[in-house]
C-alpha cells in the first residue's frame, strides 16, 4: 500500500519539484499540502499549492492554509531573489479556480494524523511553524505519525541563510526546537547532504525535453532560481533541497546517517537558527532527554538525481 504523506510547504522553485516527484511516486500518496511562509508569505504558498494541484491534474487534493507568521517573532520576508516574487519563478501563473480548506494547516495535521494513527509521514520542506502548533494542538500526534522527514537544519557544514543557520530553520528556529525535541520519530533531511546534491546543465534541460504539463512548468520556473544558483555558488545547474525528501522516503540507501539529538539556536544572535547536534562523546544538559534525530551526512548525487528523473519521465 502506498505511504500516506502530507507535503508542508512554501512553493517555492525547489518544492514544486519535490511536490511533483512525490505525485509521480506510486510508492506515496500526497493525502494533502499544508501551506507555510518561507519563499514567500503564506496566503501566495497556498494560491501556488492550489495552483500546482492543477498543473499535475490533481485538484482531489486537498490544501490547509498554515501560519503566517513563525512562533516567536514575525517573518522576516519572502526571498524574491531566489524563487522571483510570485514564488514561481515570476511566471505568473492563473489562479486556480479552488479554495483552501476550511481549517489551518495544523488543525488538518491534527484531524488526519488521529485518524489514521501510525500510517501518516509529515514532509515538511518549509519552516517548521505548523508542525509545532500541530503538536502544541493535540501532543498525542507524536505517538501517532510514522515518521517526520524534514528539509532543513545543517549539522557540520555552514548556512544558506546565514553562514550558521539553513534557511528554513532560521525562519522559525523555536518552532525547529519543539519539533526536534518531540518524542517521534525525524529525519532531517538538511545541507549536509542538499549541498551535495547537483542537477547539472544537461539534467536541468532534461524537464523541457521530458514534455508533460509538470516538466513544462518545472522548465519555465527554473531559469530564475538557477541564476541564484550561478550568481551566489558559481555553478551551472541546481543544488536539490527539498526533492531529496521525497528521495529519502522512496529509497533511504541513498544516505548515510548519524543518530544524534538536535538544539537549535534560538538566540537573536549571529548563531540564530544553527541546528546543533550533540556530536561529540558527551550529551550535556540542553541535549539531554532529547530524541536521537536521523541526520542525514552522505549521499548518492547521481542515483539521487535519476531517481528524480525517472519519475518525471514516468519511468
Ligand atoms: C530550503 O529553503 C527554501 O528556500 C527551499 O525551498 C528549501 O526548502 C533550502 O534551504
Ligand atoms: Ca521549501
């Protein structure tokens, strides 16, 4: 039976392509996209979910309108620069003739996970923000979702947001500490391994050569985010955050991992949003009566990368 999962996300480049890798998997069954802020603000997260639904001829799906802003202080703003102010890649797209559901992203977490106890994995590839009201609604979710495979956090390799923190722990790293510190059981899938995954020239052309309604639209937004990536990294191609995900849930040999426990930084200073696993022999106290996290550290660039690709062409 296919893996139930609800996709947390902030649409965004890099999360359409993961939502469409995870819609072309037999192997998982999207039951939902819960929306947050990040690439852009919540309400323009939900109208491009809405709108990617459409696109891959999936409009049974449902979408929940998430937080707009994090726990703890408000957003800090959406990056333009990277996804183009529309979040798409300024591509304009028409809104979509649906509507959200009527319940926040956190109350439908809730609903689905109790009501389908041990078979739901949350894949959040956002800011962790509704995850954490989620739990702070109804704490027995812990319990009873199968697994949480996040996009974010780095564990020994410097920020994309700052040169300590990833960008989608930096925008709610409370929210990162609650989820992080939940008795369930998280992957965290961050730059250790994101930053290791290279789609390059060739196979960035390949989703125009590919021809379905969801390669065509992956091919018009990539333009804008793969500038950032020439103009910031000084590569020909993309580094693949939130696919590698839905890659982990697919096929999780593609990694190597560590156990550890995390803390996030949630100082409002220059180490805000550092997620910090207890690397060393010892577990001091801030560390202690915390989960072991699955922290991915190594993984296959190309299998990972085929794999993305196979899908797409429907192979
Ligand atoms: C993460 O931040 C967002 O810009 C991407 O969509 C991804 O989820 C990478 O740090
Ligand atoms: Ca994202």
């Amino acid at each position: 039976m296919a893996q139930k999962i609800i996709i947390d996300t902030d649409p965004g480049v890099d999360d359409a392509m993961a939502i469409f890798f995870a819609l072309r998997s037999p192997e998982l069954d999207v039951i939902g996209l819960t929306t947050i802020f990040g690439n852009v603000h919540t309400h323009l997260a939900t109208v491009n979910a809405l709108r990617l639904l459409d696109i891959a001829g999936r409009p049974d799906i449902p979408v929940a309108h998430g937080a707009d802003d994090p726990l703890a202080v408000p957003f800090g703003g959406p990056v333009p620069f990277v996804h183009g102010d529309d979040g798409q890649g300024n591509v304009n797209l028409p809104p979509s003739p649906r509507k959200a559901v009527n319940q926040s992203a956190a109350q439908f977490i809730v609903e689905q996970v109790m009501a389908h106890p041990g078979e739901i994995t949350l894949v959040p590839v956002g800011p962790l923000t509704n995850i954490a009201l989620a739990l702070r609604l109804e704490p027995r979710i812990a319990q009873h979702t199968k697994q949480v495979v996040l996009m974010g956090g780095n564990a020994i390799v410097p920020g994309n947001a700052t040169p300590c923190a990833e960008a989608n722990i930096h925008n709610d790293p409370e929210a990162a500490d609650v989820v992080f510190g939940a008795p369930w059981d998280v992957v965290m899938v961050g730059l250790d391994v994101t930053h290791n995954v290279y789609m390059e020239a060739d196979d960035v052309a390949e989703y125009a050569r590919i021809g379905n309604p969801m390669t065509e639209h992956v091919a018009a937004i990539l333009p804008h985010y793969r500038k950032y990536f020439g103009d910031n990294y000084g590569i020909d191609g993309i580094y693949v955050h939130d696919s590698s995900a839905i890659a982990y849930l697919l096929d999780p040999t593609l990694f190597e991992t560590i156990r550890r426990p995390v803390r996030v930084d949630c100082t409002h200073d220059i180490g805000r949003g550092k997620t910090w696993p207890a690397l060393g022999e010892r577990v001091d106290a801030p560390w202690q009566n915390r989960p072991d996290v699955t922290i991915c550290t190594k993984v296959d660039s190309q299998r990972l990368v085929q794999l993305e690709l196979n899908r797409m062409r429907g192979v």
